[in-house]
C-alpha cells in the first residue's frame, strides 16, 4: 500500500502566535475552519494538549460529519501535529502537520507613516491519505480552510 502526501502552503498576514492559537480555541476555531461554500461547523470540542483529542462535526446537506483526531505534538507558535480521520480518510487514521513561519514583516504606507506587519507563512502535511481522490478532497478541503483562517484573521484585525 502506498500513501500519498499533500502539502500546502498559505501567507498570512498576521504573527505566527495568533494563527497557532486560532487552531486550539474551539470558539474562534469555528468561526474559520470551513472546507467550503456549503459546508458548516455544527460543533466544536477541543482537549488541546499532547495525548487530548478533538471532534469537528461539520454539516453537509443536514448530514454531520464527525471528524476527530489526537494531538500528538503542540509547539507554540510553530508546530502543531495531529491525527485526522473521517469518512474522506475512510475512517482511518491519517497525519497532519502544520508549521507556522514568521517572515519578514510587510511594509507599506500608510496616511501618515509606515507601517509595518508580520506575516507567517502556514504550511499544512496531511500523510497517509490513500489515494489521489483522497489528495484531491484534502486538497481543496485544506485550501478553503486556510483561505478562512486568512479572512477570519483580517475581520478581526
């Protein structure tokens, strides 16, 4: 059996701190973490620590589909790795990691002065996926998610 990888990557700009942390509070994680245009977050529980698990119930058609995972590594603000499974995984454990990059900061003008914002470079592994249909789902699932995290973390700015 062979697995696949999928890998992508995402600036952001914002500190690597507040995008790392928008992952582990089931509140704001919420507010951001959807896959696409017809997909919601029923509910959200989250035990953010090594060896706690979390459950994402997204919505779909009124159906809910439960995704769960462990946390197996938790280093603010640079990495965060769990195991992902689902139905798209086909109920089997995969792996995700996600490593947040500060870069350097992104200058503009402003009315009066410079201004100067730090920006992150997001970077998301998702292993063991089993088949190209699996990347292909991962892939655009993934994307969406990281595109909210972007916009949630511009509203709130």
């Amino acid at each position: 059996m062979t697995t696949e990888v999928l890998r992508i990557e995402k600036k952001i700009n914002a500190e690597p701190t507040r995008l790392f942390r928008a992952w582990l509070k089931a509140e704001e994680f919420s507010r951001w973490f959807l896959s696409g245009d017809l997909v919601g977050i029923e509910s959200v529980k989250m035990d953010p620590r090594p060896g706690g698990r979390f459950q994402i119930n997204m919505i779909l058609n009124g159906q809910i589909l439960p995704h769960v995972g462990e946390y197996l590594v938790i280093e603010e603000p640079t990495k965060l790795v769990f195991t992902w499974r689902s139905h798209a995984t086909k109920n089997l454990d995969t792996l995700v990691t996600v490593i947040f990059t500060a870069l350097l900061e992104v200058t503009g003008k402003g009315s009066k002065n410079t201004i100067h914002k730090p920006q992150t470079l997001v970077t998301l592994i998702h292993e063991r996926l089993e088949s190209g249909t699996e990347i292909e789902m991962h892939h655009y699932g993934w994307t969406n998610i990281l595109i909210g995290l972007e916009k949630w973390h511009s509203e709130e700015e």
